[in-house]
C-alpha cells in the first residue's frame, strides 16, 4: 500500500508500522533484538509496529538499527534556496577578503621582517 494524504493519521501509523516490522523480519531480528538494540522496550517496539503512536526518537532510534536513517533525507529533502533568493543574491558574492579586523587579533603591525 502506498501512502497518501487520503489516508488518515491512524492509517498512515498503521501502513508505517507494517512496514518496519517486514523491514526486521527481512534482517532476521526479533521484536526483543530490535528494542535492546535501539535502546527501547520490547513493548515500544510491539506498539510501533503495530501502528501506535509513538515518539520521534523512538521511530529514528529504530529506523537507525534497521539501515533506514537515511530514507528520511529522501522524504524529507532539505530546502535550497528559492529562485528569488537566488536573484537577490546575484552579484552580491564576496570577491575578497578583508584586511579590517584581522590586524588588531595579531597586536602588532605587519612587516617584512627585514628592518633592523
């Protein structure tokens, strides 16, 4: 079943705790192996699984145990900035460093080294 925001809350639970649980079949782990390695109750594990709400740590500290961390940057991909940020910004980039400020956290002019 796919996930779709036709479902609702309980559904979508539901069809995610469905799939971990086939996830931890698949790496041959039991409900007990999962929970001790995760840092979780057994019964937290039981309740996910079977589609209970749960906490967000809980839901990463499982998914991290079975390989799927990573899945959540591809649900939830980071934002770039938008194209009028992007035209804003234009010809604005630093070109050069500053030579401002840099002096006074040395505390002493700069000089060749040659003057005696």
């Amino acid at each position: 079943m796919n996930i779709s925001s036709l479902m609702n809350d309980a559904a979508v639970l539901e069809e995610l705790g469905h799939r971990l649980a086939r996830r931890r079949l698949g790496q041959d782990l039991s409900q007990a192996d999962l929970a001790k390695e995760a840092g979780v109750g057994k019964r937290t594990v039981e309740r996910v699984e079977a589609g209970e709400s749960t906490q967000l740590t809980t839901l990463i500290r499982i998914m991290r145990v079975l390989g799927l961390l990573e899945s959540l940057d591809a649900a939830i991909p980071p934002m770039g900035p938008s194209p009028m940020d992007l035209l804003k910004l234009r010809g604005k980039e630093r070109r050069r460093a500053s030579a401002v400020g840099h002096r006074s956290e040395r505390g002493s002019e700069w000089s060749w080294g040659d003057e005696t």
